[in-house]
C-alpha cells in the first residue's frame, strides 16, 4: 500500500488574488519535486474571504516519498507567499498501468 498527498492551495496573498492557477500548479510541482500529478481548481475559503484554490494530489508514493513532500511544503509556502496550506496524507491502493504493447492493442 501507498501514500497519496493531498495540498489545497489559496491563489490569494492577504486577501488579494495573486496568483495564476496554472502558475500555482507549476511552482508546486517545481519546489515538491514530482514528476506526476493531478491538480484542479477548488472553491477555498481563508479567515472569512472566499478564494480560489489548487487541490494537488500526488499518489502511489512510498513513506519515504510521501514524508519528503511534506517536508518541502513550507518551502511551497513561501515560493507562493502563503501563511499556510493544507495536506493531508493518506494511505491509498493506487498504481499506475502502463499502456499495452502495440500488439496487445491489435488484440483488443
């Protein structure tokens, strides 16, 4: 069994939008260090103000991936000016399956 890592990140810097989604999900993946993940927007909602938010999910990783993530996520943090960002981590039963063989493909 895995990890997956989940991040909802605000695209607000003290109240004020700030930052281009597709820039917040670039600099995410830049600063954690991952080569694959999903991220899509979200409705946040930070002391009171409503904001657009970025949910990043890594899965499939081991303990040791999943725990240099985490370790990374303040240095997220200041990249992107924010006072915090949420995570959660979780085990998961994900994997990846690669495509089939072009003769396997024939087949199907």
């Amino acid at each position: 069994m895995g990890n997956t890592v989940t991040l909802t990140i605000g695209c607000n810097v003290g109240g004020t939008p700030t930052h281009d989604p597709a820039h917040v999900v670039e600099t995410a993946g830049r600063v954690l260090g991952v080569e694959a993940m999903t991220a899509y927007r979200c409705a946040g909602w930070w002391r009171g103000e409503a904001e657009t938010s970025i949910r990043v999910e890594v899965c499939a990783l081991q303990d040791d991936e999943a725990a240099a993530i985490l370790d990374k996520v303040p240095a997220l943090a200041a990249a992107l000016d924010q006072e915090e960002i949420m995570v959660e981590r979780r085990p998961d039963s994900v994997a990846f399956i690669p495509r089939a063989t072009d003769e396997a493909a024939e087949i199907a």
